[in-house]
C-alpha cells in the first residue's frame, strides 16, 4: 500500500461540537483492508511519516491484525502532513495541507516492491508519487494495481489550500493501473467527457474505472472480457479493447445512524480498500462492488479511523 497518514483536524462534522484531531489519510483504507482483506493476505504499508508523528503512526498500525509482522512506517526528516477539514455539508468540504513529505525517490520504492503480490494507491496528498515513478511501477510491477486518484487533482495554493485543478497528463496516470478510482469532482478534472475518459483508458490496459458518487453510489466502467482481477493478465500489452465496453451505476446502501448525523470522512477509501480486498480474494466485480458499497456506507455511522476496522467487522469497538 502506498499513501499518506495524516494528522486531521475536523471542524463542522458536529456544528455542536469543538474541532475534532485524529488520524485520517490512509488510515481509513488500512481498516478496510484489515476488515474486508482474505486470511492467505496482509498488508504492506509503504508510508513515509514525518518524524514527528513517527512513533504515533506505529502505535496505530500495531492495533491493525493484518499488518505484515515485520511491516512499519518508514520515518523521514520532515513535518508530517496535517489537515485542516472544514465541513460545509456532507460532501462538500475544503482542505488545508501543511507538512513536507515529499515522493518516494524510484530507487528507494523499487526493493520493497519486490515481495509484494498487489500494490493498492491511493494519492491522499497527490504528492506521494510523480508520474515517472508511477509509470517506472507500472512496468517493473508485474500484480494487480488499484489506484485512487484522490488528491492528484488538487492544487496547493500558498496558505495549503487545496483547490481542484485540471490533471496534466491524466491519460498517462491512468494507464498506470489495472483499475482506477475517482469521484465525481476528481472525473471533471481528468475529462469533460467520461465515456471519452473510458474508452481512452480501457484502450491504455486499465480494466476498471470506478467513479464514486457520494449519497447515489458508484458508477463503472468495464474492459470487455474483465469479470474478476484474474482477467487483467489476459489483456497483453499493446492490446486493443474489442467488444463493448460495460457501465452501469448501482445505488448507495441505506445508512442507519441511530438518530444523529452521519460522518462521511474516509468513505472513498473504505470503498476502494473493501473492493480491491474482495476482487483479491476472488470475487467477481460486481460482487465486490457491492461489497463496497456496503461497507462505505457502515463507515458513515462511525466516526474516525480508530478503532473502525473493529465496527467494519461487525465487532465491538474496544474503549
């Protein structure tokens, strides 16, 4: 797994109450996968922390059970990312980055790519790789790649605002995995047309395209002949997709919260993580998919990534 922890502080989740401080970023796919990842899997947490939260993002993955034993946060010299997540509605917010993790050198990454069986990523400061790293992936990673847009789209304004800009090179970011996610903001950026958006990327050996759609679901698109994650290997290289590409939308889940409001924070990644763990461990697609659904939509009735793999797993939250 490659992405970013954060530091969150959240205002406007509850107008009643102070700003709340946890752990957000790749926390929240972390639980996923420690709820929805098969028993022959563990993860692998490719995450350069800032050494100032160095010691805390270790804490953190030691109460995860699907953690690699001999897997760690990977300390750097610099201010961890923090965020400043100012709610306006249930899925509109604004963000402001401050820390300096800077991307992983290619040479650094290459040697822990190596044992790896799948690569999950997931661009939570659309810092953590540059284009040529991830396409240097792409050619020398020979399993399955799930890639979360998620930040690549945002712009950082000199106060840390982050603001939604236009995706140079989208065509090539996308050809650097076999299924993609974005929502609907992250879609505008990339494309204004998303059937166009598609096609260009099943024809690059993409084999899905998931574009999430908040309180309406998630829509897809599919490569012809692709079912199930073991399909992607039987797509050669320098292939054309022949036949008719598959779309459709399946509906969010209902969402219980026993009488107050929901929290949407991390449902993106609780989807992604939960339908790459699914696809992995065998399912078709479209199972997967509503395995993800279902599991987005429990992560709104729970606040904050502590503890969240527990309630993903229908268990008891300890205190």
């Amino acid at each position: 797994m490659i992405g970013s922890f954060v530091w969150d502080v959240i205002h406007g989740r509850d107008p009643r109450a102070v700003a709340v401080e946890e752990w957000g970023g790749i926390t929240y796919a972390l639980s996923a996968f420690d709820a929805a990842l098969s028993n022959d899997w563990q993860m692998v947490p490719l995450a350069r922390v800032g050494s100032d939260l160095h010691v805390h993002a270790c804490d953190y993955l030691r109460t995860l059970r699907r953690v690699a034993p001999d897997a760690q946060a990977i300390a750097v010299p610099y201010p961890n990312n923090r965020v400043e997540l100012r709610y306006h509605s249930d899925e509109r917010r604004s963000e402001v980055l401050t820390g300096g993790v800077p991307p992983w050198p290619w040479q650094g990454l290459k040697p822990l790519l190596r044992d790896l069986d799948a690569l999950y990523i997931n661009l939570i400061s659309g810092f953590e790789l540059e284009l040529e790293t991830a396409q240097l992936i792409r050619q020398h990673f020979a399993g399955p790649i799930y890639l979360d847009v998620h930040s690549l789209t945002l712009a950082l304004e000199p106060d840390g605002l982050r603001t939604l800009r236009p995706l140079p090179n989208a065509a090539q970011w996308l050809a650097c995995a076999d299924v993609v996610q974005m929502n609907e903001d992250e879609l505008a950026m990339l494309a204004p047309d998303p059937m166009a958006l598609a096609a260009s990327a099943l024809a690059q050996q993409v084999s899905a395209l998931v574009v999430t759609l908040g309180a309406r679901g998630a829509a897809y698109f599919l490569a012809p002949g692709f079912d199930r994650i073991g399909d992607r290997a039987r797509r050669g290289a320098g292939t054309s997709v022949l036949g008719t590409i598959r779309t459709a939308r399946v509906a969010a889940e209902r969402v219980d919260v026993k009488g107050r409001d929901g929290d949407p924070t991390g449902c993106g990644d609780v989807f992604g993580a939960t339908l790459f763990s699914r696809l992995l461990g065998g399912d078709t697609f479209t199972d997967a998919l509503h395995a993800a659904t279902k599991a987005a939509a429990r992560n709104v009735a729970y606040r904050g990534a502590r503890g969240l793999a527990h309630h993903l797993r229908g268990e008891l939250v300890p205190s």
